[in-house]
C-alpha cells in the first residue's frame, strides 16, 4: 500500500488571499439642468414717421395782393354742416384808402374778393352824394361766420353765413363826422336814401343775393350780401 503524500504546508510568508472588498460608491454629481432656452430680444420695430402736422388750406389772391387787409384763420369745423376750410379774418376792404369795418369779420375768400371790388363802388357812391370831400371812415357790420338756418330758424335750409359766404351791413360812418344807418336811413333824408339805393343797387351787380329792408322784416336793419348759388348753372341772382 503506498503511503499517501503529505499535503505541503504554507510558506511563512504566504498570506491567504483577501477576500473581495465592497468598491467604494462612486458619486456622480447630478447634471445641471440644461437652462431653458431663452427668447431671442424682440428687435425694436422701426419709428413712425411723425404725423404731417401741416394743415393745407387755400390762399386767398385779395389777401395776398392787398385788396383787403386780414389774415388766414384755421379751418372751421362746426358740425356736419357749418364751417370754412380757408377762412379770413378781415379788417379793412378795398386797396386805396381801405375801408375799416368797425369788428373783424369771418368770410371766405370768395366774399373777400368781391368786397374789394364793392368797396370801391360804395366810396364812389359817398362822393356822388355826399361830396367830393366826404369819405367813408368805417362800415358796421351784423352777422358774418355763425353756423346758423336762414334767418336763425330751427328748420329749412343752412345759411351761407355757415359758410362764411356772406356778410351784413348796417352802417356807414363818414370823415365829417355823421352816420347812416340802414334802418333809419333806407327810407330816410334824401341823401341818406339815395346813398342807400345806390349802395344797395351796386351790391346787386356784385354778390348773387342781396337782401335789404324790402326783401323782408328780418333785413330791415341790416342788408345781407352773400356768394350763394342760385338755380342749376348758379347764375341767378336775388335782389331784393
């Protein structure tokens, strides 16, 4: 029978293996969260021009030429009716030796320009009848600019003093110191009704209508001149 071998012994310096260790965790520090993905700056829309502030308006050629003496108001805008887009404020009529209105007055430019012309009719009519020497010095005026019915009525058609189409005339002062006025002098002293007729007559010639103290009680103290049109051509005239 063989005798069995011995089993070798271990070295002195021989260690037994070591057994697995737990591995340390490794730690991950968290991901950063991505940051939201931030808006684009609007880009600034381009300035608006600035609004045209200009307001366009018609020149008047007697203003402009001296025929009567004044200035370019703002446009008048009263309602859906009323107003003046170009109107004037006048303070003499006519280029020599102007005639003063005793108030300013608000007409358009068509009414300015035929009150040039009608001024010098009317001086010619004081030195006719009143004489050579005698000058007129100012014209007292009634209604020029209202936004008004014919006559201040509640109902009917819109005057043209809405317009600033017409005007009113109610007296005369003359350089000797005297004054006439429609009232009392339409059927008043021979001078004073002659110069009346004749002034009333040359508007006749002039304006489209003309209205004085025989036409009807509302123009017995004042005579109305206006550039309104009159029938389908706008070539008739009102003379009363």
């Amino acid at each position: 029978m063989p005798t069995p071998t011995p089993a070798p012994e271990p070295k002195p310096d021989e260690k037994p293996a070591p057994k697995n260790e737990a591995q340390p965790a490794v730690i991950v520090p968290p991901e950063k969260p991505t940051p939201p993905e931030q808006a684009k700056p609007k880009q600034p829309e381009p300035a608006k021009p600035a609004p045209d502030e200009r307001v366009y308006q018609v020149a008047c050629p007697a203003l402009i030429s001296g025929e009567v003496e004044g200035k370019l108001l703002s446009p008048i805008e009263d309602g859906a009716q009323c107003g003046v887009h170009s109107p004037l404020s006048l303070t003499a009529i006519g280029k020599d030796e102007p005639l003063k209105l005793a108030n300013p007055v608000t007409t358009n430019c068509a009414m300015a320009v035929t009150l040039a012309q009608w001024s010098n009719d009317v001086k010619n009519a004081a030195q006719d009848i009143y004489g050579k020497d005698v000058k007129i010095t100012q014209i007292g005026t009634g209604s020029d600019y209202q936004c008004r019915k014919v006559n201040g009525a509640s109902t009917g058609r819109v005057s043209e003093h809405a317009f600033g189409n017409a005007l009113d005339i109610m007296s005369f002062t003359f350089s000797d110191g005297s004054k006439t006025e429609l009232e009392s002098g339409w059927n008043g002293a021979d001078k004073e009704k002659a110069f009346w007729h004749a002034v009333h007559g040359a508007s006749c010639k002039l304006f489209m209508t003309v209205i004085g103290p025989d036409g009807d009680a509302a123009h017995r103290t004042n005579m109305h001149l206006d550039q309104g049109c009159h029938g389908k051509s706008c070539t008739a005239r009102i003379c009363q």
